[in-house]
C-alpha cells in the first residue's frame, strides 16, 4: 500500500480545537518540482526519490466546522464584521513542517442569507501567536 505522512492541523477558534484528518473525501498531491535522484543498479525496483524541501505536498479537504467569532454590533443594523479561521500545526511537528499560505478560493455564495462577502485573504500569523495561519472573511449585513 502506498503511505504519506500527513501533519495534523488544529482548528483553533472552534470548540474543543478540532482538527484536520485524511480521509476519502482528502485530495494530496506531491506537486514534483525538484529534480530526482535514480535508485541504485542494485535495488529491485527502478525508483525516483525526490527530496521533500523541493516538492511540496498539498493536502486539500472540505471541512464544515463552525467557528467561534465575536461580532461587533454597535453600528447594528450597519455593521461589517470580520471573522477569522486560525490554523496551527500540532506543537511535536512545529520544527519539521511549514505552512505557506499561497491561495485562498471562496467557493461559496458571496450573498449569505444575512450577510455579503465582501472580502477573504489568507495569511501567515504573527511570530508570538498561538496560530500560524488566518483565514479573513469580511462580512458586511444585509439590508432589504
């Protein structure tokens, strides 16, 4: 059977810091962009070996979590809020992996039933935080 190490990413604005997982619905692709090294005359099967610093893996799942955020309403009904997805690897892997938040695709309704996306980034956390990615989404209230 073929096997690939898969870090464990924490949810941690949700209720009990859910986590990431590998399952049927996960897509993983090694995106082979370093040269190969050829197997030896004396192994059994002709193999490539890439280094893993030059051909990153990239884990990509959907997930239907919900996620604490805390809305400002002194402008209600005229408020915009901000809500954020923060991402962090489990504290045994920090030194052996590392995040790059690269793209960001909103694939949802940009007119929520209460609200309009107006807005979405993603972006590494700051050094001192708890978390080493957010996710933005600016929410700006519906009026009709």
């Amino acid at each position: 059977s073929r096997k690939i190490w898969i870090p464990i990413m924490l949810f941690r604005n949700t209720d009990n810091n859910l986590q990431t997982f590998v399952d049927s619905k996960a897509n993983i692709i090694v995106k082979k962009m370093g040269t190969f090294i050829k197997s030896s005359k004396y192994e059994v099967r002709d193999t490539a070996y890439y280094k893993g610093s030059e051909n990153p893996i990239e884990y990509t799942r959907e997930f239907h979590y919900k996620f604490n955020c805390q809305f400002a309403l002194q402008l209600y009904p005229f408020d915009t809020q901000t809500c954020t997805i923060l991402l962090s690897k489990e504290r045994k892997v920090k030194n052996f992996i590392e995040l790059v938040p690269n793209i960001l695709n909103y694939t949802g309704p940009i007119n929520l039933m209460q609200f309009t996306v107006l807005d979405w980034k993603i972006e590494s956390g700051p050094d001192e935080a708890d978390y080493d990615v957010v996710v933005t989404i600016v929410l700006k209230r519906r009026i009709e």
